[in-house]
C-alpha cells in the first residue's frame, strides 16, 4: 500500500521506513506540500501524512487539499502539540487523525492502520453509491 509522508525529521523518516519495511507498506517522502500533493494523486494513496510545519503552506489548507486529492486518502497531521482541541479541529477539516511528534511506533502504525482499514472501507462505500446511480 503506498503512503505518501511530507514528513522532514530525519528521526520520523527512519521510524517511517522501519514501519514500512515490517508492514510492507510503501513510504513515499515529500519535500514539499506540492511535492506531496502530486505523489498523492499519482500513486491513488489511501493514507497521507503531514507535518504541521510543513513548508509552504498554512496546514489547515493543506489538510483540505490533500484529503480532496484523487483516492480521497486519509490525511494525517502530525505536530508537536497533538490534544484534543487539535484533534477536534483537523476531523471539522477534512482529516483524519493527528500524532504528537516525534512519531512513536505502536501509535503510528495504529494510525496508519486504522486510516487504510477506514479507506478501504469508505473506497467500497464510494464504489457502490456509483453502481447503483448508474
């Protein structure tokens, strides 16, 4: 399953790779929010994650367009700060979850997880509500 990462910490990049490698999931990591954004719709990826500060742009825009991207993924937010007001306010966004970086294994791969199962999910909702307008 690809997953793209716009994710800068060299830390959170090797933990990325680890989960990746033990999970077979393919990590693609951005650089950039456009760089990001076009990796997301090339590979049709369910799950997405994103860094609060990431560069050039404000994150809550980010989070709208990412989750608007092709395959509809899962976007989740990483931060420093990761509470509940937080939380609350990236689900009104469009996204799907928020961790408290630095990334931690057993929450991260819990995340990443629960994001595909959900897609998967909300993908076959989508395919069915198609059929039956036909």
């Amino acid at each position: 399953m690809p997953v793209v990462a716009l994710i800068r910490s060299a830390r959170d990049r090797d933990l990325l790779r680890s989960i990746g490698a033990r999970d077979h999931l393919d990590i693609h990591f951005a650089d950039t929010f456009s760089e990001a954004w076009y990796t997301a719709n090339r590979l049709k990826s369910p799950v997405v994650l994103c860094e609060r500060d990431a560069p050039g742009i404000e994150w809550h825009h980010a989070l709208r367009i990412l989750a608007s991207a092709v395959s509809h993924p899962c976007v989740i937010l990483t931060s420093a700060v990761a509470d509940d007001y937080l939380w609350k306010e990236i689900v009104t966004r469009g996204a799907y979850d928020v961790l408290a970086e630095p990334l931690r294994d057993a929450d991260t791969t819990r995340s990443i997880r629960l994001a595909a199962s959900y897609w998967k999910n909300a993908e076959r909702n989508r395919t069915r509500s198609a059929a039956l307008r036909k």
